[in-house]
C-alpha cells in the first residue's frame, strides 16, 4: 500500500464504490418503473450518450484539471507519486458535481426521466472509470482489454511525456494526440 496523506481509509475509498452502484441501480430502477415506455427509446439514447459522454469528460478533467489547475495538480502528483494509496475523489465531492453539472443542467433544458437518463449513463461511466482505476494499479492479471488499459496507464504514470489521459479508453488520446 502507498502512503499518501492524501490517502483515504479502506471504508471511505471503498464507499465509494458502493453509493455509486447503488445510485446506478436506484436511478435504473426508478426509470424502468417510472418512466412512460413511449420515452424509453429516447432515454436509452440519453444514456449511452451520458456514457459516452463521461468518457470525454473523464479525459478533460485528468488532463487539463488534475494536471494543470492547482490545488487538484498537487493532489493528483500525490497519486503519481503514491499509485496504490487509496487516493479518491471524496464521493460527496463527485456526487455534488455530477448533480451540479450534469443532472440540473439536464433537468433544466428537459424533463426529469431525460436528466436521470443521461446522468445514469454519466454515473455508469464513473463507475466503471473508477473500478477500472482501481484495477490497474491493484489487481493483477486480467484479459487483454485490461493488460491494455494496464499498460496506457503505466506509461501515463512513468514517462516524462504528458499523455496517456484517458483510463477507460484511449479513444480520445488518439483523437487529441496524447498517445505516446
């Protein structure tokens, strides 16, 4: 384990996890069960935009906010510097932002199932970011996809070029020439 003072305990790193598979679940289920079916060909797209969505928020906000805007610059060089601490984004501080940025907005130029359709797909893909993180700097083994993921992230980590942002995919390196 590294040891950061940034580094949260077992509980609160793992929470995380936790509240948001639990809001991908509960927003999920209160969709299914409550929005009109005449709308759920609209909704689905708003989800899969939301996910993907999220992979092109996830690149920008490591590439320009973690490693350019201080004070979140100094906090993230404490995870290059300590990969396996259990660094996170506190939960109450991504969830403010997701309701923030994405669900309020969405609710404001729409109705409230095309807000919770797209912020579902937007959690989905923070969640899944957040699995797959934790994945490549603790669990070892995987399949190809993930030996992928592993080695991108490596080489974000230990090369003196920048690049390399995106976690989930490398799509957007490849689209913003940030592959190494």
């Amino acid at each position: 384990m590294g040891s950061s003072a940034l580094e949260h305990s077992k509980f609160a790193y793992f929470a995380d996890f936790v509240i948001y598979a639990l809001a991908v679940t509960l927003v999920a289920a209160a969709l299914v069960e409550g929005a009109p079916r005449a709308d759920w060909p609209a909704l689905s797209a708003l989800v899969v935009l939301g996910l993907l969505g999220w992979s092109l928020v996830e690149y920008v906000a490591h590439r320009f906010v973690l490693h350019d805007l201080p004070p979140f610059r100094v906090w993230h060089a404490d995870h290059h510097a300590h990969p396996t601490a259990l660094i996170c984004t506190p939960t109450l501080v991504s969830g403010a932002l997701i309701a923030l940025l994405i669900f309020l907005p969405a609710l404001l130029l729409s109705n409230l199932w095309r807000a919770s359709a797209l912020t579902l797909g937007m959690l989905t893909g923070y969640l899944a970011y957040s699995c797959i993180h934790h994945a490549v700097h603790h669990w070892h083994g995987g399949g190809r996809w993930m030996l992928e993921r592993k080695r991108c992230h490596a080489m974000h980590h230990h090369s003196d070029q920048a690049g390399h942002y995106g976690v989930t995919t490398s799509f957007w390196d490849a689209v913003f020439r940030t592959l190494k």
